[in-house]
C-alpha cells in the first residue's frame, strides 16, 4: 500500500475519531460552513436577480441572515436532539422563503438533506417516521405555493396536475 494512501487513511480515521469525540463542535462547523455558503450563494443570486430586472427589490440583509441563521442554526443539535433540529430547520426554511422572502435555496436544500438523515439516523424509534413525514409535507406545501403563486396561469394548472399525480402515485 503507498504511504500516502496510508497517510489518507490516518488522518480520516483520526478526524473520525475527533468528530465522534466532539459532536456538538463538529455539527456548529457544519452549521457554520453550510450558512456562509448560504450567504454567499444568497448575495451572488440577489447580484444576478438584479442585473437581469432593475426592478427587482432584494429582501433586506438583515432579513437575508435572520433567515439563514433559522434555517443552519438548528443543526447544531442535530445529534442529541435530532428531530427537534429537524422541525427548527424546517420551520426556519419556510419562514426564510414565506415571511423573509429570502432566495436562498440551494445550500438550504443541504441543510434539510442534513436534518432528515440525522433525524433518521439519530432519532428516537417511535418518532422518525412521524417527523420526517411532517416535514416533508411542511416542505411540499411550501414549494407548492412558490411555483402556484409564482407562476403564470396556464403554469399553474400544469403544476397542479404533477403534483395530483405526485400525490396520487402508488
């Protein structure tokens, strides 16, 4: 086996370690990471939002991060109390898009994936199935009224029907 390969495997397996160590550390990194993604994907899709329609009004900063931080925050517990972090993420999402008009959903999207695997993984027994599906009906009903609300007329009767048949599939 070459030495840097073995070096590799070292060093994972003593980050693992680490980790494993250092939850709640581990996860606020996670956390932390994903929200200056978050930002940043936030401002470069307000810049292209803006040269592409003058009039375009971008949500306010200040909203922009109130917003983030209620999404990413939650996952700071995503180990020890995994589906209360879940239902926090998702809360935070929809009212980032509904009350915040934030634009972000990109890295978002990374943070519910997150918050869904650790609510499986983590969760206890009698509630996984519970909450994921709660959150995942809160997230559909949120997209729903995004492209229902959002998109022309002949749009929305289109998005209906592949909703009616997303719902309906056996």
């Amino acid at each position: 086996m070459p030495f840097a390969t073995v070096g590799a495997v070292s060093r994972t397996d003593a980050a693992s370690a680490w980790t494993r160590a250092h939850p709640l550390v581990a996860d606020a990194a996670l956390a932390v990471a994903l929200l200056i993604a978050a930002l940043v994907s936030s401002h470069v899709t307000i810049q292209v939002n803006q040269a592409a329609n003058p009039t375009y009004r971008p949500p306010g900063r200040a909203a922009v991060v109130a917003g983030m931080a209620a999404t990413f925050v939650p996952l700071t517990a995503r180990r020890r109390l995994p589906l209360v972090a879940l239902l926090a993420c998702v809360v935070g999402f929809v009212a980032a898009r509904v009350v915040f008009d934030s634009i972000e959903a990109s890295i978002s999207v990374l943070a519910l994936a997150v918050a869904l695997y650790s609510a499986a993984a983590y969760g206890r027994r009698g509630w996984q199935a519970a909450a994921c599906a709660a959150s995942l009906v809160l997230l559909f009903a949120e997209l729903w009224r995004e492209v229902v609300v959002g998109a022309p007329p002949i749009k929305n009767v289109l998005v209906f029907q592949a909703f009616t048949l997303l719902l309906t599939w056996p």
